[in-house]
C-alpha cells in the first residue's frame, strides 16, 4: 500500500490525514501489510524513515521488527518501502531479511523482503516501490524484484507501487486476446506527467511489467488474474494524480507458488479510502495449507 508521503516533517498540517492511514491500515485486518512512502529525508532519511514505520506499526498494532531492526529498505530519495505483520499470525524467520537499496542494488527507490513462517509453511514477502520517471530505471528495479524473489525455492508474494501498466492478457469470447489492463491514455487530456508511461510512439510502456510476467522471463504471476477478479484501477481517485485511472498497484507471485493458493483478491474503494492516500490498497487471500517448496527446474 503506498502511503502517500507518510509522516513526512516537511508538511506537519497533515497529521489528520496520517491519522486516516494509520486507521485505514488497521481496519484491513491483513496479517502481512506491504507498504510504500514511509518518509525519511536528508542525511538522517534511514533513521527517520524507521522511526516512521515503528510510529505505523505501533498505531496500527502490527509488528515491523525484525532482526532487531525495522523491516524496511532504505531508498535513494525520500520515499522508503517496508513490512508490517501481524503478530501471532505470522512469524518472520531469523537472518531472511533481503534490502534492496539505491547504494546496495542500484534501485531508485528500494525494495524489502523477508521469509515468514506461515502456519507451518514458509512465505517470502517483498514491498517495493519502482521509479516513477525513468523508463530505464524500472528496468533495473525489476531485475532486482525477480533477484530477491527467485533466490531460492521459498514461494513468494511481492507487492507494491511498480509505477507501470502489466502486460498480461486474458482471452476474449472470439478466441482472440486482449491486455487486461487497457491503455488509458488515448482517451486522456494530454498532461506532461504522461511522458513517463509511453513509450517512443506515444503507447502504453509494458516492456517493463513484461520482463517480470513473461513464461520466458520472470514466470511472476499477476494475483489479480490468478484469482480471476474484474479488472480495478488502484489510482486515479485523488485530486493530485494527474493520470487516467489506473492498476500499479499490484501483488506478484512467484513461479513456484501454487496458483490455487491465491484464493481472493479485491481492491478497496475509493469511497472508503478517500483522500487519505493516492491509491487504494489491494488486498490477496493466501491459503497456506497450499503452499509447498518447489525445485527449481532440472535442465
């Protein structure tokens, strides 16, 4: 879930909408919370940033250390990633902790991962935020989301704020095919924020969300389709986003995880969600008594 400039010193009048996070979190009743713009700036950014993710866990009655540490990867700007979770539902396993950073993987922002134990089974959980600018830069933030997850033969869920449009398609009642996520932006007035999403001839990037859920490439499965919802936008709702309404708000999972334990998926309303952030949280169900340790392929 991106926050939207969580806890963020430069615009103290926001306290009330900080408010309406922390309770909006706590109301998803999720036992992992993947979460985006966690605020830390200057030189002190890592110290302030995990002080803000102790500030979400402690209002929102989750927990987010581990390792003795905050569960988050510092980025290269302002904005951080993080892990919440539920305690006693969910417990995370000593010495798993994978941060992503600007200085340690390159990555514009930065991404977090840890492996949880899961009534029994385990489960590798990322968070991560990709750039919103450079089509170049998501490119690489990507080859480190697939470096993180694909590790080892732990399954895994990654969610986050991917900054891009997916590539998957779904079938048509003719037999053809079609992008589950359509191009908005033919139909849009032109704003120079759009410039970050096309490609050279004016179309919706998908280059990048294609390295990640190609059978030939990443193997990432988009949750959405595993559970065979109604296509939702996660953005375009609040007043400050100058884009067509839009899903970059996405939980991947990994190839080795099996397709029947995504059970649900939903996107929370704008109605509920309000002002409070820029995009709405996108909930998965996980069945763990169907997940299991898959080798990597022989070859």
């Amino acid at each position: 879930m991106n926050t939207f400039n969580l806890y963020d010193p430069s615009t103290p009048d926001q306290t009330s909408r900080y408010l309406q996070v922390e309770n909006l979190i706590a109301g998803l009743g999720a036992d992992i919370v993947a979460v985006q713009e966690v605020i830390g700036r200057g030189p002190d950014r890592a110290h302030d940033a995990q002080t803000g993710l102790r500030r979400l866990a402690a209002a929102t009655g989750m927990s987010c250390e581990a390792d003795g540490m905050p569960l988050l990867a510092v980025g290269g700007g302002v904005h951080h990633a993080g892990l919440l979770w539920r305690p006693g539902a969910v417990t995370p396993v000593p010495g798993t902790v994978g941060r992503f950073t600007r200085e340690s993987a390159g990555m514009w922002h930065s991404l977090v991962t840890a492996v949880f134990d899961v009534g029994g089974s385990r489960l590798r959980a990322g968070s991560v935020q990709l750039s919103p600018f450079s089509l170049e830069w998501r490119r690489r933030d990507v080859a480190q989301v697939l470096r993180a997850m694909h590790s080892d033969s732990i399954p895994g869920l990654v969610g986050g704020d991917w900054n891009c449009h997916s590539s998957a398609t779904v079938p048509l009642a003719d037999g053809g095919r079609a992008h589950y996520d359509s191009d908005p932006y033919p139909r849009a007035s032109w704003h120079p924020d759009h410039v970050y999403q096309l490609d050279d001839l004016g179309r919706v990037d998908r280059t990048v969300a294609h390295r990640l859920e190609s059978a030939l490439l990443g193997r990432m499965r988009d949750c959405a389709l595993l559970a065979g919802v109604p296509w939702a936008p996660t953005t375009g709702h609040h007043p400050a986003d100058r884009h067509p309404a839009r899903r970059i708000d996405r939980w991947y999972a990994t190839w080795h995880l099996p397709d029947a334990a995504v059970t649900g998926h939903r996107t929370l309303e704008a109605s509920i969600v309000g002002e409070s952030t820029d995009h709405l949280p996108v909930l998965v169900d996980l069945d763990a008594k169907r997940l299991s340790t898959t080798l990597y392929p022989q070859t």
